[in-house]
C-alpha cells in the first residue's frame, strides 16, 4: 500500500478506497468514487468560505500564515519593499522573473505609454453624482474600458493578453484620480509621463495650477513601496473573483471589474476605510478598553484585526508601520497613529485575540499613511486597488494558461422543497 494515500472506509457499505495524496492534497474529484448506489453522485466535500479547498496550482505568490512569510516568486517581501519598485515587482509578479535592465526600460516605457484613457471615459465619470464613492466610480469605469478594446475578448492569443496587462496597470491610476478629482470638482489632471508611477499618480491626484507637478521624493517612494506590499496575496476574495469571472472567458476588464467589486467590501479591502472610521470613533486612548470590550462582546468587529490565512503578525503590516515614520517626517504626526499602537498594544495582551490569533492586518496601519499624504477616506480602497492590479492581472494569465483549469462552478447541497406541484393563486393561503 502506498504511504501516499489516504484509506478510507466507507461504513455506510463496508467498502474500502485508497485516495492518492499529493502536495499535501487529496483531489475532492477522486471522492466521488464513494457512492451507496451506483446511480448516485458520489460523495461530496461542504467548504462554505473554501476554509480547507485549494482551488488551484499556483506559482505566484508564497504565504506562510503560521510564521508570517510572504513571498513573490520566492523573493521575500521585506527585500521587494527595500530594494525592488512597484512596476519592477509587477514585472516579476507577471513574468516570473526579475527582469534584466533592458527588459525593466521597456516594460516601464510600455506601462508610461498607456496612461492616457479615452475621452470618452472622461464623459462616464462626469455622470456620477458629485458624491459618488471613488470605488463605485472605479469598478464601473474598469468594467467601461472593455468597450473601448474590443479585441480584448482574445484572452487566447498572447500579444491581446499583452496589451491589456499594459493598459489595466497603466490606466487604473487615471482612472482613480480622474474619480478623485471629479468628486472634489476639479478638473481632470492629465498623466505626466516624465515622473514615475507613484509620482504621476501623484500628479494626477493633487496637481493644482502648477505647471509641473513636482511629487515629493519620500511620499513618492512610501506610496510606491504601499503598491508593492498590496500587489498579490494568493487567493484572497478579490483574486479568486478574478480567476473566477475570467473562468468563463470573459475579457480581463469585466473579469477585473468584479475583483475590485470584490475588493470593495469592508470585511477585504474596504477594511482600510473602516480602520479610519473606527479609529476617529474611538477618539483617544483612554477609550480603548470599553471599545475592546464591546468587540469582545462580539457587538463589532476590529477592523484591520484577523486574516483568514495569518495567524502571526501579517508581515505587511510591520513594514506598513515603518513607513509611517518616514511619512510623517514630512507630513506631521497623523494623531490617530498613537490610537492604532495603543490599541495594538492593548489588543494583543487580551486572551479573546490572542487565541484567536487575531493580529493587525494590512489595512490597520495602511489607512493612517493615507491619510497623512492627503488622500480622502473613501480613496483608501481605491488606492489597494491600484496596487493589487498586477497580482489580478498574474492570476488571471496564470488561470487560463492552465490546463486543468475549467470554468469555475461548485456544487450544493439542496436544502430546498421536494418536488410539489403548481398552485393555482386563488388556492394559495
Ligand atoms: N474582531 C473581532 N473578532 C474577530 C475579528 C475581528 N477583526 N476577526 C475574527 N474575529 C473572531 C470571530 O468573531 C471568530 O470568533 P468565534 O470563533 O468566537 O466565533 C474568530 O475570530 C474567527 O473569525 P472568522 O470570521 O471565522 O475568520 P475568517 O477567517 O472567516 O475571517 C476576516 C477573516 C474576514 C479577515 C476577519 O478576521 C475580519 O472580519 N476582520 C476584520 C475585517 C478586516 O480587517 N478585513 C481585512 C482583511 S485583510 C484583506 O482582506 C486585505
């Protein structure tokens, strides 16, 4: 007998089964050998949430949740926010590799020349109510791109993939600034292809009547290395959107479009804008105690706290709250960071998170450093949308260049009526 398999005895029929085990996996198609009858199904797994379901082979994005480690292509984290850039790291996140100084020149240039959007979407954007929230504006506006590359329905041909990935990574930051500065009555800032990618988001965002937009060099770099640490997190809500709306073939801005849908949600990356709230909600230190007590209670929950994977401090926060430092050398002190440490501090010694391994998340410190460059509130989730784009884009490709990848549709366990038969309205009590 094979030490790679898992014996299973079904009691209902005395029968015996011999599933093979790979990668630390059973595959839940080989369960379906285990039937009572031969007419029926076969045995199923419940995986409400996919708590315990792997739903692909990837090479993208390494998570240890136990030990805190997070790697792209191998490369840890700590050393891509040091010493790599955002569009170097989406490079690696979509090719798989570091790229040499060549390629890096012109996968840059690629990116810098695609920013403009068509004025069309100009129009779009002009629509929305002057209160509308960015993110709404955004996921509608990613949807609204498909229309305008029609080719982009190639998902098959390679050179279509291409040009997309240029376009999505290129125009999300446009597209967000342009529904930043319509919500505010500005008017649209065009995209300056002299600064960088985090400097002419920048310049798209806050440009006033300057004639050049100069950024400043330490938020540039924050907010780049903010990009960096938000662009993939292996099958999370969003990227499992991504993986599956492209299942069915869909073109990449319809199939990204609901990944930022997903994003949006405040138990994912709309976390970033409840911290904030919660944050102001609490006021000061003093405070904090009866707040924790009310979460404790289980009135709320402590937004930035827990992660479906971490069950140690997410490594991303760490470095998050390191940046702050260097932020607020130029910005000032945001008040709210004494608040977030505090409460931190007073969190991890209380017994309710402590076995619930519940540590700061990515959007515990993140909304504080946003804040404190002047980005608006409801620009928070927006602004890890930017930065998650290439990991979508990486998990997209990677889906529909896998062979034993099929469009994505579970099971369920019917839990409704038998069959009956129709009622007639004037019969119906
Ligand atoms: N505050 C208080 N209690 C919490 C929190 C929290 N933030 N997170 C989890 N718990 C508790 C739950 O009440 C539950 O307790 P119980 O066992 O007594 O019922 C236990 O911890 C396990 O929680 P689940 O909801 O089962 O954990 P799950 O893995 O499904 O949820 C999630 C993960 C959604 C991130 C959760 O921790 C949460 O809601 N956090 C707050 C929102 C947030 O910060 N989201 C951003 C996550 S990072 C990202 O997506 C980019």
């Amino acid at each position: 007998m094979s030490k790679s398999s898992l014996s299973v005895t079904d009691n209902r029929t005395g029968k015996q089964y011999e599933i093979p085990i790979q990668n630390g996996t059973i595959r839940a198609v080989d369960l379906r050998q285990i039937k009572v009858a031969d007419d029926q199904a076969g045995l199923l797994t419940y995986d409400p949430g996919f708590l315990n379901t792997a739903s692909c082979r990837s090479a993208i994005t390494f998570i240890d949740g136990e030990k805190g480690i997070l790697r792209y292509r191998g490369y840890p984290i700590e050393q891509l926010a040091e010493r790599s850039t955002f569009l170097e790291t989406a490079y690696l996140l979509l090719h798989g590799e570091l790229p040499s100084a060549a390629d890096l020149d012109a996968w840059v240039h690629g990116v810098t020349h695609h920013t403009i959007v068509h004025e069309s979407i100009k129009k779009f954007i002009d629509g929305f109510h002057h209160d509308a929230h960015p993110m709404g504006m955004f996921v509608s506006t990613v949807a609204a791109l498909s229309t305008f590359y029609p080719e982009a329905k190639h998902i098959a041909e390679e050179r279509s993939r291409r040009n997309q990935i240029f376009r999505l990574i290129a125009k999300t930051p446009t597209l967000a600034a342009f529904a930043y500065r319509h919500s505010v009555g500005m008017p649209y800032a065009y995209p300056d292809n002299d600064l960088s990618y985090a400097g002419n988001f920048l310049n798209m965002m806050f440009k006033a009547t300057e004639v050049k937009y100069v950024p400043n060099k330490a938020l540039e770099r924050a907010l780049d290395v903010l990009f960096i640490l938000h662009a993939d997190h292996e099958q999370n809500c969003s990227t499992s959107t991504i993986r599956g709306v492209g299942s069915s073939h869909s073109d990449p801005y319809s199939a990204m479009a609901a990944a930022a849908a997903a994003l949006y949600g405040p138990l994912h990356g709309g976390a970033n804008e409840e911290v904030l709230r919660m944050l102001r909600e609490i006021g000061s230190k003093d405070k904090i105690p009866a707040y924790l007590e009310r979460v404790k209670r289980g009135e709320f929950r402590l937004f930035g706290f827990g992660h479906r994977i971490y069950k140690n401090y997410d490594p991303r926060a760490k470095i998050i709250k390191r940046i702050a430092e260097e932020v607020f050398d130029v910005t000032g002190k945001n008040p709210l960071i004494d608040i977030a440490v505090e409460l931190e501090r007073i969190a991890l010694q209380e017994d309710y998170f402590v076995t619930r391994k519940l540590y700061p998340n990515v959007d515990f410190y993140s909304g504080i450093i946003y804040e404190a460059m002047k980005f608006p509130l409801d620009m928070f989730p927006v602004l890890f949308a930017i930065g998650r784009t290439p990991g979508w884009l990486a998990q997209w490709q990677e889906m529909l260049l896998d062979k034993e990848q099929k469009i994505a549709r579970p099971q369920q366990i019917y839990a409704g009526p038998d069959q009956r038969d129709y009622v007639p309205i004037e019969a119906r009590r």
